[in-house]
C-alpha cells in the first residue's frame, strides 16, 4: 500500500498528534510500499541546524528507523517546513520531492502536490510564499541565530494566525480554475494534496477525462491518511 499524509504540524505542545504519528509510522507505515508526505510535517522548521533539539530528533528518529525497515519515505516542503534540507534527509533516510511531483501509483500518473499554489484567491498569501520561497529571504533568515529564527517563526504563526481569522473560508480553499490548470499541464488524471485542511474525494472533466482530486486531512483535529492499494483509494481517519 502507498501512503499519503500532511499537514501534522508537529511540535512538543501537541502530544495527541505526535501519540498518532508514533502508533502510525511505527504501524500502519511499517511494510507499506512508500509513505509520502505532502508538506508542513511540523508545525514550524527553522532549519536543519535545529535538528539536534530533542522533540526535532524524536521524529527524525522514527524516520530513520521507517527508512530501516525498508519502507522508502518520501518528504515534500509545505509552508510551514519549507526549509527541510539535505542533512534531514541523510538523518533520516527520506528523499525530497519537488512541488508539484508526477509519480506512479500503481500504473497511475499522479500528480502530489502540497496544495498552496492551488490557492490563488488567497493573493496576500500568495505575495507572501513568493518571499518566502526566496533565496534571499532563506538566506537572510538561516544567517540568524537558532533563539533568533525561533523567536522570529513564533511571531510570523502568531501574525499568520489573525490575518486568517480575518479572511473569508472561501478564498483559503483551492480555486477551481487552477486545479484545472494543474491537470492539463500536468495530463494526469489523478492528483493529491493537503494544505486546505478539507479532506475529501472530488471528481471532475478536464480535457474529456475524468480526474479525481484527492484532499488529505490535517492532524490538528482526528488525523488520517489517503492508503492506494490494488488501483482503489480510500481516506483513513484515525479514531476519534
């Protein structure tokens, strides 16, 4: 079975969601075909200088040991963790996928995405991932002291935080016309992403073929997963 998850947004203040990705990777995940994760695997990543700091190393560590075991483990940036490097990946086996990724799933073409850029209302968030996907600004922040990028990322969620509250559900969900866009560039007929925090199956007609949309959902509330065995789909949430 192939594996698909995003949006833990892990941390050390969230122990009902590091519980579900322990009992996960050290379960579900163990003997699957590939685990893929589609970005914000933490809640914040300041870089892989930080990867040292206790509740950082757990994680990698269980990584590692899923790696181990034989499981190939794939990991794409989200906007919480897009400065996860090399060094994450030599520490913990993964290999870094870009944004968006056309993989084989079982004879199928499909498209992995985080989901961000399906996000084109959003043009203030869109104005921001520019910058921040910026050499320059990477640079500028990786240069700072690891107490100062902490500091510095805890008051960019807090900021992020009320500029959310602020906004109207609609203009944070995918807009429809670049999920199109996205197909047709793309000439698969299957994608997956997470980032809207929706999960769900949607289907729908691009270029007189039928695509299925896959949404996978975050582990702020019950968690879960997207599993593809023998050509079917099927979105898991962990019990409540």
């Amino acid at each position: 079975m192939h594996l698909f998850i995003s949006d833990l947004h892990l941390s050390a203040d969230r122990p009902e969601a590091n519980e579900r990705f322990i009992g996960f990777i050290a379960g579900t995940a163990r003997g699957a075909e590939a685990l893929y994760v589609l970005g914000d695997l933490f809640e914040s990543w300041i870089g892989d200088d930080d990867i040292a700091e206790r509740f950082n190393a757990v994680v990698a560590g269980f990584f590692a040991a899923l790696a181990r075991s034989g499981t190939p483990l794939y990991v794409m940036h989200g906007n919480r963790d897009l400065l996860i490097g090399e060094r994450f990946c030599r520490q913990t086996g993964a290999k870094l996928l870009q944004d968006p990724t056309v993989v084989d799933i079982g004879g199928v073409p499909t498209l992995l995405m985080h989901g961000d850029t399906l996000c084109t209302d959003d043009h203030d968030y869109q104005a921001w991932r520019v910058i921040a996907h910026s050499p320059a600004f990477q640079a500028m922040f990786l240069a700072k002291s690891l107490p100062e990028r902490r500091a510095m990322s805890a008051m960019m969620r807090e900021k992020s935080k009320e500029v959310i509250a602020g906004k109207p559900a609609e203009i944070m969900d995918v807009n429809a016309g670049a999920v199109r866009d996205a197909f047709h560039k793309h000439g698969v007929t299957r994608m997956i992403h997470g980032h809207t925090h929706r999960p769900g199956r949607h289907e729908l007609e691009v270029d007189g073929r039928r695509c299925e949309r896959w949404v996978l959902p975050d582990w702020y509330g019950r968690g879960g997963y997207l599993g593809i065995s023998g050509g079917k789909a099927r979105l898991v949430a962990f019990p409540a």
